[in-house]
C-alpha cells in the first residue's frame, strides 16, 4: 500500500490488520531513509534504532516468509521513503495499491505535526513516479481514494478485497483502541487520532482552503492526486 503521510494508511494498516489471514508491517523503509537523508525527523534516533538501516535487508523481508505464518503480508509504505538508493527489484513479486488522499487535507493535517512541509515531504511526486515506474513493467496497480473509504468503509474495502482477489472481512472495519502490536516506535507522535479510534472516522467534509505557502504546496501537489483519482476504484 503506497501513500504519503497523513493518508489514513495507519487506519488502513489496522483495518488489514484486524483480519486473522494477515501480518502486517509499518514503513520497513522509514530508518533506511532517515539513515540516508538526515532529515531531523520527530524521534529520528529512536526510530534508525528500531529497524534496519540497510535497506537491501529490509527489502528482502518483504518477499520471504510472511511473519507468523500467515497466509498474506499487508506492507504499509510511504511514497517519500523510496530515494535513491533503495531497492526496487521486489516491486515485481507483490501487488500493489494506490491509497490517494486530496492534497489540501494531507497538507493541513502534516502542518500541524511538522514544521514547514516540502512537496518531497508529502510524498505526491514520488507516488505519480512510482506509479509511473510500475506500469511501465506492466504492472497495473490499483488506486484507492481515503475519502471513499470514509464515505462507506464497507462498500470500498469489499471492492478493494475483490479487486485483490480477497474475500471481505468484517473485521476490517473496527480494531482495539490504543494501536496495534506492529505500530512503529514512532506511532506516539504521529498515530495520537487513530489511536483513540475503533474503526474508520466519519465522512470528510470539503476540503479545507489554504493560503500562503500551503496553499502553495496544494497547488503543486494537485495535479499529481488529479492524476491517480482518474483511475480509482
């Protein structure tokens, strides 16, 4: 699952994680990319700590065994993570699914927990250009929208599933308050809201107008949202 930050990719990890047939994983590549970027991200140490900082070894964890033996791996991962530098030989052997959220919403949430927001930050660019990439392969990745999934969580993760060759789970829709056991050593500063849910939040209402420079940062990420909602589910 490719997103960038604030996308509701950590609801949808606990949504995939509530099902019994899956393990699931939280942005294996996060410490490899602060490793080589030496972003002063929140946590930064704590987190090049908690997972490897080779990226050749965690991509080699994505197409082995699925942890504890389960039947399927749901891999949560962030669009902004895949820099120079990290593998990208495994893209053949998974599939692979675009969750899209409208820039002016990713931007206003990631302002508030982040100071002065880049468009490389977002993650918009890589997920068009990782797309891109994958076509090009002829693979044909799916693309799913988080303000469908809030609209009607049961009606888009059904056609999700089907679309994967899935049965749906009702399980899906809810999950114990206070995180999951594959949350990443991050999760207390970013995952406060999903933290405190048991399921999907309500429908969004319009998305919020911005000015300045995140108005700015919208408008040069919109064209690369435009581009995905075409294809979604």
């Amino acid at each position: 699952m490719w997103s960038g930050p604030r996308n509701l990719s950590t609801a949808m990890m606990y949504a995939f994680g509530a099902r019994p047939d899956f393990a699931v994983v939280d942005e294996p590549f996060y410490a490899a990319y602060l490793d080589r970027t030496g972003l002063d991200h929140p946590m930064r140490h704590a987190v090049r700590a908690s997972q490897p900082t080779d990226p050749a070894k965690v991509a080699a964890t994505l197409t082995g065994p699925v942890p504890d033996k389960k039947q399927h791996f749901y891999q949560k991962h962030m669009t902004q993570h895949m820099i120079a530098g990290i593998p990208r030989d495994w893209f053949a052997h998974v599939r692979h699914v675009f969750l899209i959220r409208h820039p002016a919403r990713v931007v206003a949430s990631f302002g508030a927990k982040y100071d002065n927001p880049t468009l490389a930050d977002i993650g918009f660019t890589q997920q068009t250009q990782i797309f891109d990439d994958l076509t090009a392969q002829g693979i044909n990745p799916l693309v799913i929208d988080s303000a469908d999934i809030r609209r009607d969580p049961r009606a888009m993760l059904t056609r999700l599933c089907d679309a994967l060759g899935l049965p749906f789970d009702p399980a899906m829709l809810s999950w114990p308050m206070g995180g999951h056991p594959s949350d990443g050593v991050w999760a207390p500063h970013w995952y406060g809201a999903v933290h405190a849910s048991t399921g999907f939040a309500p429908a969004e209402g319009p998305p919020p107008v911005l000015t300045g420079p995140a108005g700015d940062l919208v408008a040069q990420a919109l064209p690369h949202y435009q581009r995905l909602e075409r294809l979604k589910l």
